[in-house]
C-alpha cells in the first residue's frame, strides 16, 4: 500500500470521526495547545522585543538567550519536566514555549530595529513620546516582520505539539504515537497528514492577518 492509500483509508474509516479519539475532538485539542502556547510565548517575546528593539539595547543578549533556547531538544525537556513536574499541562506547555519565544522576540527585535530612523526622528521632533514613536510609528512599519515572527513560532509549535502525545495527552500527535505502538501504520500516516495540513491551514490565517493588521501603504514598501 501506498501513502495515498492510507491516507484514503484514514479518512475514509468513520470510526475516526466520532468520540473522544475522533478527528475533530483531537483537531480541537491540538488547536488548543498551540494557542496556549503561543499565546504565552507572544506574551513573553513581544514586549521584550518591542522594548530591546526601540531602546537599542539588549540585542546581544537577546542573541545569546535566542540560540540558548533553540538548542534544548524539546522531546528531552519535556521528559524533564513530566519528571520534575508530574503528569499535567506544564510539563508540555514550557518546551513548546521555549521553542516559540525565540523566533517571537528576536524578530520582533530585528523588525523595530530595521524601521527607516526618519520618520522616528522626524516624530520625535514634533515632540511625540518614546511611548507615541514605538506605538505610532515604528510598530506599525514593523508589523509586517513581526507577524512573520510569530509565524514561524506557531508553525514550529504546531509540528512539535505532536509530542504531547508522549506524556499520554491528546492532540494529533496521539494517532502518529499510538499507531506506531499499534504497528497501524494508516492511523500514523493519517495523523502526520492533519498536521501537515493544520501547518497550511495557519500559513493561511497569517497570510490573512497580515491583509488585514498591515496597512497598504507598508505592503507596497516591503
């Protein structure tokens, strides 16, 4: 048999559309930890690389944390924190926001930074605060890059979410574990087709986003 084949198979078994193992309930839950996980990690690395970025300082620092961050294996800090920490939600939220605060703040970072200095001086001579010229100005022309931060944050978070499955949570990435134990290799080619197809489909919502938070005149510019 053939990918496709299994792929067809998947789907087409309405046993994996109905109750607590079926597609939408596991969909739904995958969703939901990416969202949190973003959400937290948006939290984290926009503030500070809004701030890093307008004052100029921090940069090396951010640099430093950044690669730190991105070279912890996130299937082994996870079985780290499920040791330290127990069966629950913390265990799988801190890798995946571990993994998506990088690309969050240093984008944010280099985006701010990158914004033409003449409109910011230009503001400031007109007597506009640090707070006005970060928000008013320089934000706005920085969008662009800072979504495409976040982005890529979410599209990692949505790959890596697989693992929760490890630590018996849901998610997607319960049919690609379960059906390696199961030797069921339709329910693993299924389960790393919703993936794959859950990382297009939030391609597309930031595709969206950027149409509609970034205005026309800084479209053209880019």
């Amino acid at each position: 048999m053939n990918v496709l084949t299994f792929v067809e198979a998947f789907f087409s078994d309405s046993a994996h559309w109905h109750g607590y193992d079926g597609i939408p309930t596991r969909l739904l839950e995958h969703v939901q930890y990416t969202l949190m996980a973003l959400g937290i990690a948006a939290a984290v690395g926009l503030p500070v690389g809004l701030l890093t970025g307008h004052t100029g300082r921090g940069g090396n620092t951010l640099a430093l944390i950044a690669t730190a961050a991105r070279a912890l294996p996130s299937f082994g800090l996870m079985v780290l924190m499920f040791v330290i920490l127990g069966l629950g939600l913390a265990p799988v939220m801190i890798p995946l926001v571990v993994l998506a605060v990088p690309p969050v703040l240093v984008t944010t970072y280099e985006a701010v930074r990158s914004v033409d200095p003449a409109p910011v001086d230009a503001a400031r001579g007109m007597g506009m605060g640090e707070a006005g010229v970060l928000l008013r100005v320089e934000l706005p022309v920085a969008l662009p890059l800072i979504l495409s931060g976040l982005r890529s944050a979410a599209i990692q978070i949505v790959s890596t979410a697989t693992i929760a499955a490890y630590v018996s949570f849901g998610g997607l990435g319960r049919y690609i574990v379960d059906g390696l134990y199961q030797r069921d290799y339709e329910k693993v080619v299924g389960g790393a087709t919703l993936v794959a197809a859950l990382a297009l489909a939030t391609l597309g919502v930031f595709w969206a986003a950027g149409r509609l938070a970034v205005s026309r005149g800084v479209r053209r510019s880019g």
